[in-house]
C-alpha cells in the first residue's frame, strides 16, 4: 500500500485522486509529522511498503519568522519519516524544491548541481533531502511553481484578482517552469513504478517569468487585465527567491522514458478540468 502524508494539501488531495482507490491519505489530525511518535504509530499500524511525504511547512515567507517550525516540519518531520520506513523496509518518497538552488547558474539545474538555499523556506527543505537519505530506499523529487485543483496557487490567484481589479503588478526576473500537480503526480508514479532511487528533478518543459505566466493565463481565459512587469526587489517580500531555477529533466527522462508536457499547453489542460 501506498501512504500519502499530507492528503489534505494541494499535491497530496492529487495523489490522492489519481492513485484512485491504491492509496491511503492521512493529514496532520492523523499524523503530526513533527513528533516521532505520532509518525510512529501510523507507520507501524499501517506498514506501508511506499511512503509519499506531501507535508510541508509550504508559507515561504513565513518560515523566515517562524523559522524553528520550518526546520521542525520541512527537516525534523522528514528525518521521522526516513528512519521508520527505513524501519519496516519501505521507500520514502520525498517531494522538494527548487529552492535549494540559488538560482545563479544561468542554465537549468541538474540532480547534481551544488545546491544553496537562499531562504529558511530552502535551507529547511535541503535538510529534508539530507533527512531523506537516511533510508537507502528513498526518492527524492524536486518540483517548482505548482499549481492544481486542491490548493491556494499562482493560477487561483490571478483568476480572484480578476474580479477586483483591473491592472496588476507581477515580477518579470524569477524564472520558472509552472507545473500542474496532475503531471507531477504521473511523474511521481512512473518514478515509483520503476523502483528509482536517488534524486530526480520533474517540472512541465519549458519556462517563463511569473509576468509572462500571469499573461498566459489570462490570455486563455480570455480576461483583459493591465499587467505591468516589476523586479523581485520593487515586491520587497521577506524571503529571497532563486532568479532562475529551472529544473533540467533528463534524468526522468531517461530513467522513466517520461517526457513532461510544455507548461503552456498543460496550463490549458488544466483551465478546462478546473472549468468542467
Ligand atoms: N506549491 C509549490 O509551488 C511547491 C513548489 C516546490 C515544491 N513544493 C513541495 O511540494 C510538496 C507539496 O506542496 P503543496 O503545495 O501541496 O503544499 P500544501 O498545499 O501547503 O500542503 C502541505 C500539507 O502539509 C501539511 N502539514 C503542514 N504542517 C504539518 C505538520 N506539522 N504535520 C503534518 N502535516 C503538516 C498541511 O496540513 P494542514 O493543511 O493541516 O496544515 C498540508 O496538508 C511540499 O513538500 C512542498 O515543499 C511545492
């Protein structure tokens, strides 16, 4: 049996629904992933043979102030995880982030690229990947800029700002690939299914700035909004972000035969579901 930790979030509410049937959810109200005991008490009840971990302390700019909480649920809750499924012979699935990139390779990022988080937010999440392998059998994907049915997101929030107002300003320097949750969990998946182990980076193909995004998917709706390009610094949030942190495929690619959808046709795959 298949776990996904964290079912009530925006991935885990996808695995969920895709995996249809093959796999049990549990959330926070079951299993605390911060106290070694509560994880305990799932695993050893339950005896999963795969554990998906979608938990995560996911408020970036809140973990730079409550930066404690961060490292307890992103690294410590990971490391939990990592030593009892180690424990009963599972395999730790473990969802991460560009974010530990620094973002100033100028080329896409791969598995092996030195990592250098410029945030709590990333620093947090690379001490989940070093958690993350204190079980041989473990898998760990990095993922950028989800979007999906189950979840506050970039998409959702441009789509509400619609209603109220009629011009915004996005940032034009941080490059990324949006990526809806559904292609990742088939990512997820075939990386299962094929028994990988190691690190994997998986993202829709292709890239753009959150500007040219913000224009894409009013673009497909067919919305007229006045969009002006701003720069990270003019936004002034608390938590640095990469400028460019695109994530390269091919290992996916190759280990899995897997080549992920273009993030402009899948954005309007997913503006179809979402309107059905
Ligand atoms: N969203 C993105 O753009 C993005 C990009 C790169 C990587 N990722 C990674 O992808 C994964 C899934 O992200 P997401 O966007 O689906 O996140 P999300 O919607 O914020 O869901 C996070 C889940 O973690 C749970 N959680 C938080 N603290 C917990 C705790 N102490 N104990 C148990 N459960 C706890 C939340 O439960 P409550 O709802 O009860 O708080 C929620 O179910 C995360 O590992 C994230 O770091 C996300």
């Amino acid at each position: 049996m298949i776990l996904v930790a964290g079912a009530s979030g925006m991935l885990g509410g996808e695995l969920l629904a895709i995996y249809n049937g093959t796999t049990r959810g549990v959330c926070r109200k079951e299993m605390e992933i911060t106290s070694f005991a509560s994880v305990q008490k799932v695993l050893l009840t339950l005896k999963p043979a795969v554990v998906i971990n979608a938990m995560a302390f996911t408020d970036v700019d809140g973990c730079e102030s409550r930066q404690e909480q961060a490292f307890m649920v992103n690294g410590e809750g990971v490391r939990h995880l990592a030593e009892l499924t180690g424990e009963i012979g599972a395999k730790l699935v473990q969802i991460s982030s560009d974010y530990v990139f620094d973002g100033t390779k100028g080329s896409p990022y791969l598995e092996e690229d030195p990592v250098n988080p410029l945030s709590i937010y990333g620093r947090s999440k690379l001490t989940g990947e070093e958690n993350a392998r204190l079980n041989p059998d473990h898998l760990i994907i990095r993922t950028q800029w989800l979007y999906g049915l189950n979840g506050r997101n970039f998409v959702e929030t441009m789509l509400s700002l619609a209603n109220e107002k009629n011009e915004l300003n996005i940032v034009n320097d941080q490059t990324g690939s949006p990526t809806w949750t559904a292609d990742l969990v088939q990512a997820i998946r075939r990386l299962i299914e094929k028994d990988c182990r190691g690190t994997y980076h998986a993202v829709n193909s292709g890239y753009c700035t959150w500007f040219d995004f913000a224009g894409a998917i009013f673009a497909e709706q067919g919305i007229k909004m006045g969009l002006r390009p701003i720069t990270s610094e003019e936004l002034a949030r608390p938590a640095a972000r990469p400028l460019f942190s695109v994530l390269d495929c091919s290992k996916l690619l190759r280990d899995t035969g897997l080549n992920m959808d273009g993030w402009r046709n899948t954005l309007k795959k997913y503006l179809n579901e979402r309107d059905k």
